[in-house]
C-alpha cells in the first residue's frame, strides 16, 4: 500500500508518530510537512524526540492569513499527490494542513483517511472547527477517539467508514512515559521545579492570544497565583506579550516551546495545568493531573465529565479560584482507547 502522510503543526507531529510506526512496517509512507510550524522548537525537536523519520519533502509555507497559508499548502500538496498517486492520504487534527490536504485529495479523487475524525467543539469562529467540519465531509475513511465523535459525524449525516479507534496520542504518551521514566527528569533540575508543587500553563489559541483583554485576564492570573507558574510560550504568543511588554512576577517562567519528552515530563510533575491546547487537556488525564482549561467550551468533553477538567474561560477571578479550589474526581476510567489506536487505523486502511 502507498500512503502520503501530510503533517505541518506541532501536534500533528506527535500523531505521526504513532502512525508512521506502525505504517512503515508494512507499508511504503511518503510524509510531506506542510512548513507551517518551522522554529526549530517548533518542528525538529518534535522529530528528534519521537523518533519520526525525517519528511520526505518540506513545502515551507511558513506563517500567514489563513487563505494565503492553505492556498499555498493545497498547491504543493496537489503537486506531490499528482506524482505519486497513493492508495490514501492520511492527515490528521485540525490545522490549516489538514484541511489542505483534504482538499488535495478529495479533488483528484484519492482516497482521505481522515484520523482524529468527528470532534466538534461547535464554535465556529475558530478555524480549526471550519477545519474539522469540511476535512470529515471529504473524508473516506473516519477514524474517531470517542464516541462522542461518531455522534457528532452522525448529526451531521456522516454515518459510513466511521470507526473508533481510540486516540494515537495515548500509543505515544506510552511510548514516551517509559523513556521519561528511565531518565532524571533533567528538565526539572533545569527550571528548579519539585515534583507537585507547580502549575504549567500553555495558551495558544487565537481567540485568547489575538485578543490582548482576554490574553491580558490570563496572564493576571497566573500573577496572581501562590505557587511556581512554568509557561512554555507559543511563538504567536510571544509575540503579543512581547509588544504589550507585560511583566511577568517571579513566580511565573516564561520559558521557550519544550519538546515532547520534556513536555511529558512537565506534566505529570505538575500539580495543576492551565491550558487552552486540546492535547493537554487529555494528557493531563491520561497522567492523572487536574486540568483548568482557559476556554469556554471543549471538544475532549469526557475530560469534563469525568471530572478532571474544567472550563474556566479567560476571567481571571474565575481562573485563580479554580486553581485555588478544583478537587480532581477519585476515580479515572478509561479514556480515548486501550494506547493502541495506531495499528487498528493501519488494520482499517489496509
Ligand atoms: C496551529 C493550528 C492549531 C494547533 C497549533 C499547535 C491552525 C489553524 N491552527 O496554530 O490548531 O493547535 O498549530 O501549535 O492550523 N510561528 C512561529 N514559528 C513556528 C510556527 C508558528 O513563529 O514555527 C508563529 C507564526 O508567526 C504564526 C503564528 O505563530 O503567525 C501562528 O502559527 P500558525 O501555524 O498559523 O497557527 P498556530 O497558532 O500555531
């Protein structure tokens, strides 16, 4: 079987992982990065530590308007399914890649595999749900985490070639929580952290770094908490707090994009973690670590249920009393597949 795999942003990295393992053992893989995320901790950290092959070819889109960054990513993607002509196309999540990709295939009639199908957060001012909503309608073959995203597929008519396969990304987290059980956990000598005594924070969603009164409520709040605020900070991030100038208390280190390994062994260190990033929220749980996520809704809606995460939006009251006060249910049932969602999405495409 011939496969293009299309990645291009940090979390799409990690599902690759997974994937391409299992993948390339029986089957010949051509893995394209779309060039969406290039900072050296951006990318190639993510594809020294897991192990990924390196892409076959790098488009180098780079950043830009959402239109302007897809045009770009559909034209190099079209040029390379043009050549190649695989059985599927494999892609991933909800960023502007995958609905590149999607959209490359779909119009020279190739087969989609489409892996983290039917997850909704039914907001539709952000772009990754325009993302997921158009990738699933062209999709052949959907590969779901949950039930919960069969339903969402089904209330929207997509009913054929839905499959739960539970999520990749707990086959990595797996993978990688035997090697960060095997080496001191370097990275918190580093930052001078002890073990449950610290909260890490991550934001990178448009709706809370392009609007500085919601962005600016975050950050007061991590301000204004008691104990060590580790925030490893997204690149487009950055950028707003650095043209705010906005002054960081002591307690709060602002430190650059962690790799995977790294970033494992930071959460389940934690005591807490703030964050607006879906990954997190699900890798706080499957590590048994409280998770306050700074949005006002979810697509990982079981987290929540279950009672390990809760939505405390951008008010910085509404963080602080949380982070002061939320009590973690005692029990953790099990979530988002058995850590083998990898070789069942194989088992499926052949
Ligand atoms: C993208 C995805 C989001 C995913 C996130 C993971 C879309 C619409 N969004 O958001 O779903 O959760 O990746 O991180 O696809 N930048 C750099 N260096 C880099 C990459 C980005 O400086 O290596 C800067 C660029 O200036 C860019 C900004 O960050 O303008 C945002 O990057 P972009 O890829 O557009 O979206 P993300 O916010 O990373």
């Amino acid at each position: 079987m011939k496969v293009v795999s299309v990645v291009g942003a940090r979390p799409q990295f990690v599902k690759a992982a997974a994937v391409s393992r299992e993948l390339r053992a029986r089957h010949d893989e051509f893995l394209v990065h779309t060039g969406q995320h290039y900072d050296y901790e951006m990318s190639d950290v993510f594809f020294e530590g897991l192990e990924i092959p390196p892409p076959d070819v790098n488009l180098g889109v780079g950043s830009g308007p959402h239109g302007s960054q897809t045009g770009v990513m559909l034209k190099g993607i079209e040029e390379v399914l043009m050549l190649r002509r695989p059985d599927w196309l494999i892609i991933y999540g909800d960023t502007n890649s995958t609905l590149a990709g999607a959209l490359a295939a779909s119009k020279l009639s190739l087969p989609v595999a489409h892996i983290e199908a039917g997850l909704r957060s039914f907001n539709r001012r952000m772009p990754e749900e325009i993302n997921r909503v158009v990738t699933d309608h062209l999709s052949n073959l959907l590969l779901c985490p949950s039930d919960t995203a069969v339903s969402n597929l089904a209330a929207e008519g997509i009913s054929q070639n839905v499959h739960v396969v539970g999520d990749v990304m707990l086959d990595v987290l797996n993978w990688a929580r035997r090697r960060v059980d095997t080496r001191p956990a370097e990275v918190m000598n580093r930052l001078g952290l002890r073990e449950k005594s610290y909260v890490l924070a991550t934001v990178h969603r448009s709706e809370n770094t392009d609007d500085w009164t919601r962005l600016s409520h975050i950050l007061c709040a991590f301000n204004s908490l008691d104990e060590p605020v580790v925030f490893p900070v997204h690149p487009r991030a950055r950028r707003v707090i650095t043209a705010a100038q906005w002054q960081p208390k002591p307690h709060v280190k602002l430190v650059d994009p962690v790799g995977y390994l790294e970033m494992v062994a930071l959460v389940r260190s934690a005591r807490l973690i703030l964050t607006d990033s879906g990954g997190l929220q699900k890798e706080a749980y499957w590590l048994r670590v409280p998770c306050l996520t700074l949005r006002e809704e979810t697509e990982w809606v079981e987290t929540v249920q279950v009672g390990w995460n809760t939505l405390v939006g951008s008010d910085s009251e509404r963080i602080i009393q949380a982070a002061r006060s939320f009590v973690p249910a005692n029990s953790c049932p099990v979530l988002y597949g058995d850590g083998y969602a990898a070789g069942k999405c194989v088992d499926l495409l052949e």
